[in-house]
C-alpha cells in the first residue's frame, strides 16, 4: 500500500469518526435529529471528502 493510500484512509477514517461522534451527539438530544443536524452531517461528509482530496494532493506532490 503506497503512502498516498495510507494517508487518505487515514484521513478518513478521522472524518469518520468525527461523523459517528457527532450523529450520537445529535441522537441524544433532547428534541431529535434536527433538519439542520442533517445538514451539518452533510457538511461533514462532504468536507471529509475534500480533506481526502486535499491530502492526496498533497502527499502526492511531496513524494
């Protein structure tokens, strides 16, 4: 497994867990999963995604 792909699972699984985290914050309160509480875990999935790309970049670039 190269370093790029090490780095980006890495990543991710970071992502990952902040998702997880946060979605059981969200379960326990005490009115719910709010529309805007899916917007922010939207946001989160979509801002993982572009730390994924950010860091391949640029481990790729410094290898």
């Amino acid at each position: 497994m190269t370093l790029v792909m090490k780095s980006i699972l890495i990543t991710a699984g970071l992502g990952i867990l902040l998702i997880l985290y946060e979605w059981n914050m969200m379960r326990k309160k005490k009115e719910g999963v709010t529309p805007v509480d899916w917007k922010n875990l939207r946001d989160l999935v979509f801002m993982t995604a572009g730390a994924c790309a950010l860091v391949a970049f640029g481990v790729a670039n410094l290898t």
